[in-house]
C-alpha cells in the first residue's frame, strides 16, 4: 500500500574529485569530476522511509540541476504519493509540462535532469514501501499498471499505448524462468574500467591483465583525440586480451561524420563490436550515414547516453542509425522515460546495452536492464550492460558483480541512496573533501 505525504524535499551538491585520478577521462571529457543532484524525499507517513534521488554530472554545473530540482518541488510538495503513482503518467506530464520550466528545455537539459533525480526518488520510494527492488516492482507489476506509469506523447507514431501493453503481455511468458536465471546468474557486464583516455599504458597494461584474472571477457576502450595513440592503444588492449575476447570503441562526440568514417577503417583491424558516441547525440542522419558506412566493416554504432529523450530515440531508431541503444538512467526522465525506450527498442529489435559507470548509475541502470530481460526482451543476445569500477564504496546499496555479471539487487528500492559520512565529506563547496582541495588551489 502506498501511503504518505510528501513533506519534504532537499537536493545536494555532491562531487568526487575523480579528475586528480584521470579516472572518466574521454576524448571531450578531459577532467570529468563525478558529481550528483542528490535529491531526499521525506513524507509525514509513519514508516519513515525516505526516497533517494540521483542525477549524474560531471562536478561544474550541478549547481544549475540542484536549482532546477529547487524550481520542480512545487509540483511535489505536499503531494500524496499514492497520487502521484497513481495517475503516474499524469504526474510526469505535469512535472515535465511547467508551463513555464519547459521553456529551458522541454524534456532536456539541466531541467529534465532534475526530471530524472526527482522522479528516480520517488520511484525509490515506491519500491521502499512495496519492499521490493525496483526491477521486482516493475517485473510484478500489472502490464495495464506499467504502460499507465509512461507518457505516450510525440511516439505514437512507432508506439501505441495498445502496442506496450502486447509486448508486456507477451512478456509473461516464461518470465518466472528467466527470473530465476538472473537470479542464478546476473545479467552479462562489460567493462571500461581499464581504459580511459587519461590512463597511461602501464595503468591500462596493469588494469587489462586484473580485469582478464578477474573473468572479464568485453572491454571498452576509450578513442577520438589522436588516431597514432589510439592506434597503438587498441593494438595494446587487443594483444591482451587476444582476438576472441569482445573490444568496443568510445569516441564521446568527438567526430565529424566523414571523420568519423574514415577514423574507423582505421581502427578496424582491432575487430571492434562497435563505435559509441562517433558524433554529436543530437545528430540522427549522421549517425545513420555513419552506421551504414560501417555496415561493410563490420562495425556497429552504439549511442544514447547522452539522447536528451524518448523522441530522439525513436528518430535513431527510425533511421536505422544505430545497431546497439544505451540508455541512460539518469538523462531520460526516470524509470517512465526508459521504459518507453525500452519497449521502442524490443519493437525494432534493437539490443539495449545500458551505459552506466559515472556516479551510481551502475546501481541504477541495473534495476531497468534485468527488468528488460525478464519482462520486455527476453533475450541476451549481444546484449550487455556497462561497469565502471568506481565510488561504489559510497552507496548504502552497491552493486554485486559475480563472474562479470551484475547480480540482481535484493534490498527494497532503486540503490540509489548514500552514505550519509559520504555525502557531508563531498558536499560542494562545505565539505570537508573540497574545503581542502579549495584551500589547496587557493580559492
């Protein structure tokens, strides 16, 4: 039973100096410092359950979401959660639909950001108060009850609402089973721990040889800022972990489309699944001449981390333009966004491959690719989520990976809450982490 008021929200500028380490580092991302929106719901109901909200950032900037969170609470404040999750649909398009917020998007940018911390900590709260993980939550859910969460609007033309709810209907099929082997099992990882642009070879060489003794079998390697280092990077990585093991490419945006072309029959030889990111996320019929000039090399596009929402996607997937769709947790708005995605994605026949890493988002993204196996895609095939090894540490929920899987999450909600010590010492400017960074720089 969902119950409560919402009495309370309080949002948070939290950021790991991740950039002292190179860690993150990308062909555009030179110095990412991973940060967070870290939104709080509290109500006046007597279980005292709180919801944990998230959104990712790379350290400047998150103030800008932390006001953006700020300008939404109206729309939460003194709400009755079982309200909200019960008109859930309606409830998104009021909050993505301010007729005066939407102006600085819509459904974009800083505000849909804070769409997506926001709306992460209410489902948090539901799954708390239902006492199941969120992926449990979504997988025992009436299929009526799911397609009413999700806004339908601008994608009617590739998804009907009727449409949903087949797929989900089909969905039940076999589900107890392929419960039961992610339970068993996990769902398959990959891995980009090893190779970030700002690593040396010796880190990356140390990193590679601790990620093969520890079974990992797909790795991801970071490219786009010098074609002779990237060269000789990939012939290093791929010398490691030898011609059958998986290798994907990443150029975060680096590229023009004809560079973008000709960087990779360079780089072909490496025999890479495919190329993330080759060039801007806003630029659909790129990414479709790219993906179709790959198609003889064998090399797929990957993309949508960075897809500001369920509209962009369906064009990528429309004009064929990509062979691999990343979602992201925390760029759509929330679970209700991504499950469009999703359901867009298994109607196309398109493999879903999550990108996570970043701050929590391996926690988050977790609960929405297992839910897709078991309820949407019944499928693992070229199918796989990102792991990034990173501030784990400081999540009350961290992730459980086995055997280069990520295991099901059992504790109830969405994993997205913190250490509390976590969050006071990496409070931007205040705490105790940045007081001395800052000091240091003279600031």
């Amino acid at each position: 039973m969902v119950r409560g008021r919402i009495s309370r929200l309080s949002v948070r500028d939290v950021r790991f100096p991740t950039s002292l380490g190179g860690h993150g580092s990308d062909a555009m991302h030179t110095d990412p410092d991973y940060s967070a929106a870290y939104v709080v719901l509290e109500t006046d109901a007597e279980d005292g359950l709180k919801g944990y909200g998230i959104t990712f950032t790379l350290g400047k900037g998150t103030e800008v979401v932390v006001c953006a969170v700020n300008a939404l609470a109206p729309h939460l404040l003194n709400k009755d959660l079982g309200d909200i999750v019960g008109d859930f649909r309606g409830f998104y398009r009021q909050l993505t639909s301010d007729g005066q917020l939407r102006w600085i998007g819509p459904e974009k940018g800083a505000v849909h950001l804070a769409t997506a911390a926001v709306l992460n900590a209410v489902w948090d709260l539901w799954a708390k108060q239902e006492g199941k993980p969120l992926w449990k939550l979504l997988v025992d859910m009436d299929p009526k009850k799911l397609v009413s969460c999700l806004d339908f609007r601008y994608i009617t033309d590739v998804l009907t609402e009727e449409e949903a709810y087949e797929i989900l209907r089909k969905g039940q099929v076999g589900k107890k089973e392929r419960e039961e082997q992610m339970l068993a099992h996990g769902y398959p990882a990959y891995t980009t721990s090893c190779a970030w642009l700002g690593y040396s070879d010796a880190t990356l060489k140390q990193l590679c040889s601790e990620a093969l003794e520890d079974g990992w079998t797909r790795f991801k390697v970071k490219v786009g800022a010098d074609l002779q280092d990237d060269i000789r990077r990939c012939r290093l990585i791929r010398n490691m972990i030898g011609p059958e093991k998986t290798l994907m490419m990443d150029a975060n945006q680096r590229w023009d489309v004809p560079e973008a072309v000709e960087w990779m029959a360079k780089l072909a030889e490496f025999k890479p699944l495919w190329i993330e990111e080759p060039t801007s996320p806003d630029d659909i019929l790129g990414h479709a001449t790219i993906s179709k000039a790959l198609v003889p090399l064998g090399i797929g596009v990957a993309t949508g981390e960075q897809c500001h929402n369920r509209v962009i996607f369906k064009q990528l997937l429309q004009a064929k333009a990509l062979q691999f769709l990343q979602i992201d947790s925390c760029r759509l708005g929330s679970v209700n966004e991504n499950l469009s995605v999703l359901l867009m994605a298994k109607k196309f026949d398109i493999p879903v491959c999550p990108h996570a890493g970043g701050l929590g988002l391996c926690e988050l993204v977790q609960h929405l690719i297992i839910f897709d196996f078991i309820s949407v895609s019944a499928s693992l095939k070229d199918r796989m989520c990102e792991y990034v090894d990173h501030l784990h540490e400081h999540f009350k929920y961290p992730v459980i990976i086995k055997k280069a899987s990520y295991m099901p999450p059992k504790d109830a909600g969405y994993s997205t809450e913190m250490k509390e010590e976590s969050v006071k010492k990496h409070q931007y400017p205040d705490g105790e982490v940045w007081e001395k960074l800052l000091a240091a720089q003279g600031n």
